[in-house]
C-alpha cells in the first residue's frame, strides 16, 4: 500500500490483464495499522501516532495506505478473478506477551519484523512528514 495512485487499476487489473486463463496471483498486502490483540496499545502511543500520520501523509500525496482486506477481495472479483481468498495472518511486532504460546518461529519473526520498522523508520517517514506535512527536521526526530 501507499505505492500506488489506484491500487485497483495499477495492481489488480493489470495483473489480471497480465495473466494467462488460468493463472493466479498472490499477493501480501502489511494493514496500515498497528494494534495489540490483548488491546495494551494505547491509541496515543508513539507508534499508533507515527502510524496514523504516516497514513494520513500518503493521503495527501494520492497514494493511500488505508485499504481493507475487504475492499482488495472486492477489487480481485471486479475485475474478473475469481475464487478468491483470504488468509488474514498476524505479523507481530517484537516477542509479544509471554502469557501467550508463542512457537519460537513467530518470535523470531517478530524480531525480525521488529528490526525491518526500526530500520525503515526513516525511509517510510522522511519525504512524507518533510514534504507532504512541512514538518522541520527537529519534529520528525521528536
């Protein structure tokens, strides 16, 4: 999400057209939202703020984050895909809560997914706050 101007013209229907009868497509779409399913995550928290003014930034540059599963199953059966489906799958963020079973692959996952945010913060965050919401560098390090 966020890299195209219409995700269902530039995504999907070309990918639709691109395709043989017969053929498919996967595809693994991030949700632009971070949440905790035990609800510890304040909605005031930096990470939630970060979220939602990176969602809002993309917005205003045409490219929008905020696509439900829904809508994309939706796009697929328009433009003429058909048994479509949808695998929804957590992806956390960190080690979560230890009164959880966690195998030790989805912590490794989250760990690693942990470091690709922190390492990404930049790049998803420099042009969009800087020039997009005309934030001063010593904003978007606070």
């Amino acid at each position: 999400m966020g890299c195209w101007n219409d995700i269902k013209k530039e995504l999907v229907q070309e990918s639709f057209d691109s395709l043989r009868p017969g053929g498919w497509l996967e595809t693994q779409e991030i949700a632009s939202l971070v949440e905790c399913d035990d609800g510890s995550l304040p909605p005031d928290s930096s990470l939630s703020r970060w979220i939602q003014q990176v969602n809002a930034a993309s917005s205003i540059l045409g490219r929008p984050r905020e696509v439900s599963s829904q809508q994309m199953v939706q796009w697929y059966k328009e433009v003429g895909f058909v048994d479509v489906e949808l695998v929804p799958f957590r992806l956390p963020i960190g080690y979560g809560p230890n009164d959880r079973p966690n195998t030790l692959a989805i912590k490794d996952l989250g760990l690693l997914w942990r470091m690709v945010m922190l390492q990404s913060l930049d790049t998803l965050s420099l042009r969009l706050f800087h020039d997009i919401l005309g934030w001063s560098d010593v904003e978007i390090r606070v």
